[in-house]
C-alpha cells in the first residue's frame, strides 16, 4: 500500500514537469523561428547586395560570348602554268619556310622555252648592233658622196668656162652637167636612207632599244613560265588540304595545298546586337579556349567591328519582308586580336572554340575604324627574287652581245 501510495504521488509530479518543459519549448520556438527569419532576410539583403556590388563594378561592364572561334590566313597553293606534278616536298601537317620547295612541275616545255627566248634576245641585241652600224656607214657613204658631187660640180663650172670660150663642145659640157645631176641625185638618196636609219636608232641604246626590250619581256615571261614550275610557300607555316597527287596534271589556279601560319591568327566573336553599345576598338579581352580549358588565359584586344550582321553576308540572307515575320537578335562579328607572345607558348588552331570576356570600361576608343591601313596587312617576297633573277639574266644576255669583242668570220 505504502508503494502503491509512493507512485501516485510521482505521477502528478512527473506531469507537472512533462508541462513544464513543454510550456519551455513553446516560449523559445518563437525566438528561433525570428532569429532563423531575421537570419534568412540578412542572406537574402547581402546577397542582392553582392548582386547589386558584381553588376555595377563587373557585370555592366562586361559582355562576353561563347559564340567566338579562332581564324587565320588559309594562303591556298595554285599553280600559274600547267605541268605535270614531279615532286611533292610537304605533306600536311609539316612545317615549311618562307621560300621552301612544295611542288615541281616537269620543266622540260619551260626550259625549251627559256632557251628559244634567250637565243631570240641574243639575237635581237645582233640585230640592233647592225642597225648601228649601217648608220656609221651610211654616214661614211655620205660624206663620199658629198666629195663626188663637189668633184662634179667643179668639173661642171670648169667645163661650162670653157665651153663659154669655145675650147670644148656643147656636148661635153652637157656629159658634165648629166654627172652632177647624177651625183646630186644619189647624194639625196643617201640622206633619205640615212634619215630612216637614224630613225631606227636615235636616242636609244641598244639595251632600250624597242626590239631588244621586246625580246627582253618575251624573255622574262619565258623565265617566269621556267620558275612557275617549282611552287614555293609564300609564308612560314604549316601545310593542310593536300589533295595533289604525283603524275597529276594540273591547269592554272588548281588548288593543291595550304600553308596556314599559325602565328597570324585571330578571334572572330559573334556579339547579340545588344551587346555592342558600349563595345569599342582596342577594348581588352580575356579569351578562354576549349582545347586549353581554364588552365590557360589569353589576352587580346578588339580589332574591329564588323561592318553588318552574319546573317546579312550569309549566301542566302533572310528575307524579312516576305511571310510571317518573327525578330530574331542578329549577331555582328568583332575580330579581335591575340597576344602574340601568349599564343606562341599555347599555340591554336583554326577553327577552335574559345569564349571570351570583354572588358567594357574604356570608352576612349571608336566605334568604326577611324583610319586606312598604312602598309599591307600581310605580305610576301618570294616572288621579288624570281624577276631579279630574270633581269640579271637578261643584262648579262645584252652586255655579251653588245660588246664587239666576238670572233669575226675568216674570209
């Protein structure tokens, strides 16, 4: 009975505790719950703080695109004559020099050319020399003739005083007026044909006389035909699109090769049309590619802004006036530049997927180009040396055949 009389007096205790803690939980479950919602709005006012604080100080100014893909000079190897292909001295893939020997054509037509054009020039320059050299005769000629019709003349006023004093007939004295007349007559022969000689040769030497520069061109066009036979790359780089075979025969401006410099490359991003208001020229870029992923950051800078959308250039270009219209933001290309340094140490490739970052906080720049190119973009000058060499050849030609030193025929 005494225990029984023991739990009955806990229970009432124990309840009173269970009510107790339970009248604890419900006062402090509302200071939670507002600490938690006090809490949560200071994440949410701090983050729209953050995203307040990243859009005036970055993003505002920043446009960036994944649209954008790496392009360079693709500078196709076409031949200027027709020939049979010989020799083939790259393969893609290979690295060749400025001046380095990609095909040869069979030169046996050009070199049978080459040496018909320079036995023609030889014999030009032989020619002139003759020209020459008929007017110095044909002066000597006149001054003979000159003396001849002086003799006549003073033998005519001889014969005519004494034909006055009856010393010598009538008839003689006509004999003597027919050779005067005669001599007169040739002597006006000779000064017309020497004019035309002169004509042929006055002012000019025999290396710019008119005949020895037609066959010197007709020359350098047959040594341009020889040296067309052997193709050279016009820049440093890296072959791609070989499609010529040895044996084939290919005509005039056939593509056969590419040589790609890899050192000339360039981005071409294509921006939303919303994108480009605050766009400039020289703006600095940061350019990501994916063959490098994030482990590696290029620098640039813009070069230009295209001059109209992708979709006005493309070969078949909308035609917004016909059917039912819907807008579509069109895309404008911005070529931008690469540092050069920077992509000799990660070198791309044409074609390449990059994404890149414009940083929009230089307003400084134009819009469009201001200014004409100074100078060529991209030059060669492999083919300066092919007429060089040409004009040496035809100078030596002129001076061996000028120069009166050759052996004279034996009689």
């Amino acid at each position: 009975m005494a225990t029984a009389a023991s739990e009955n007096t806990s229970a009432p205790k124990d309840q009173a505790d269970t009510a107790k803690a339970q009248d604890g939980k419900k006062d402090s479950n509302p200071r939670k719950r507002k600490f938690l919602l006090l809490g949560l709005l200071l994440i949410v006012i701090l983050g729209a703080l953050g995203i307040w604080a990243w859009h005036e100080l970055y993003g505002r100014w920043s446009e960036s695109t994944d649209d954008a893909y790496v392009n360079g000079n693709v500078v196709e190897i076409t031949p200027l004559v027709t020939g049979t292909v010989i020799s083939i001295g790259a393969d893609d893939g290979d690295l060749v020099r400025e001046g380095q020997v990609l095909l040869r054509f069979d030169p046996s037509d050009a070199e049978v050319g080459l040496q018909s054009a320079e036995a023609n020039l030889a014999k030009t320059v032989r020619q002139v020399r003759g020209l020459y050299s008929n007017v110095d005769g044909m002066k000597a000629q006149l001054a003979a003739q000159r003396a001849e019709v002086k003799r006549a003349q003073d033998n005519y006023s001889r014969r005519k005083n004494l034909a006055a004093g009856g010393a010598i007939s009538q008839e003689e004295l006509s004999h003597a007026q027919d050779d005067l007349t005669s001599a007169q007559s040739a002597l006006n022969n000779l000064q017309q044909q020497l004019a035309s000689s002169v004509a042929l040769v006055d002012d000019t030497e025999v290396s710019s006389h008119p005949d020895v520069k037609a066959a010197a061109a007709q020359l350098r066009q047959a040594y341009l035909a020889d040296a067309r036979s052997t193709l050279i790359a016009p820049v440093t780089g890296y072959v791609a699109k070989r499609t010529v075979q040895l044996g084939q025969r290919v005509q005039p401006g056939t593509a056969m090769m590419a040589v790609i410099p890899l050192d000339q490359l360039w981005i071409d991003a294509n921006f939303k049309e919303t994108q480009l208001g605050k766009m400039r020229i020289g703006q600095p870029v940061e350019i990501e590619s994916d063959l490098y992923g994030s482990d590696v950051k290029y620098s640039g800078t813009i070069d230009s802004l295209g001059a109209g959308t992708g979709s006005a250039f493309a070969l078949l270009p909308a035609q917004n006036a016909t059917g039912n219209w819907i807008k579509i933001v069109q895309r404008v290309p911005v070529r931008i530049h690469i540092n050069p340094d920077e992509l000799a140490q990660h070198p791309l490739r044409i074609g390449l997927s990059t994404v890149v970052d414009v940083n929009l906080h230089d307003q400084s720049g134009p819009v469009l180009a201001q200014q004409p190119p100074k100078k060529a973009s991209f030059t060669t000058k492999v083919y300066e040396q092919q007429l060089a060499e040409a004009d040496a050849l035809i100078a030596r030609l002129i001076h061996e055949n000028s120069a009166a030193t050759g052996k004279t025929a034996q009689r």
